[in-house]
C-alpha cells in the first residue's frame, strides 16, 4: 500500500498516462478535437475561472450527454497546456 501512495506522489499532477483506475481527488478528461488523449486532472483545478472556459467550449459542442459517456474537450493539446500549466503552479 505503501509503494502505490508513493507512486502516485511522483506522478505529475496532470498526465497522459492512462492508468486503470484514477487517483482519488482527480478526474480524467479527454483532449482533442478529432482524436483525444487522456489526462488525469486533479479537482481542484476544475472550479477555476479558465478550467471552467474548457468545461463551456466541451458543454456547447457536446451538451450533458456525449455519446461515449467520457468529458471530452474540444481543443488542442497545446490550448489545453497552456490553461491548466499556470493552474498547477498556483
């Protein structure tokens, strides 16, 4: 147990690792306009003023009810970056 809460500290806070299951206190969401990568974002970003910009842009094009079921946001890897980067240094 002890190693797993190890691993999961040196794990950056947000990832494109597709671990099976997503460390508590993060959520995953799917980046990309065509095709998607997976990051694992903690909570605590998802409340900001800029985080919430990406959650409208996904909520116009897809609604409530995407049909795969996952949060898909639909911008580049780079948008995506360059919002969350300062969020994780704040």
């Amino acid at each position: 147990m002890i190693s797993s809460a190890k691993q999961i500290l040196r794990q950056p806070l947000i990832t494109r690792e597709k671990p099976s299951v997503v460390p508590k206190g993060h959520i995953a969401v799917y980046v990309g306009e065509t095709q998607t990568k997976r990051f694992v974002v903690p909570i605590s970003v998802v409340n900001h003023p800029l985080f919430n910009g990406l959650l409208k842009r996904a909520e116009e094009e897809f609604g409530f009810h995407h049909p795969t079921g996952r949060l898909i946001i639909p911008c580049t890897e780079d948008v995506f970056n360059d919002v969350t980067s300062p969020l994780m240094h704040a």
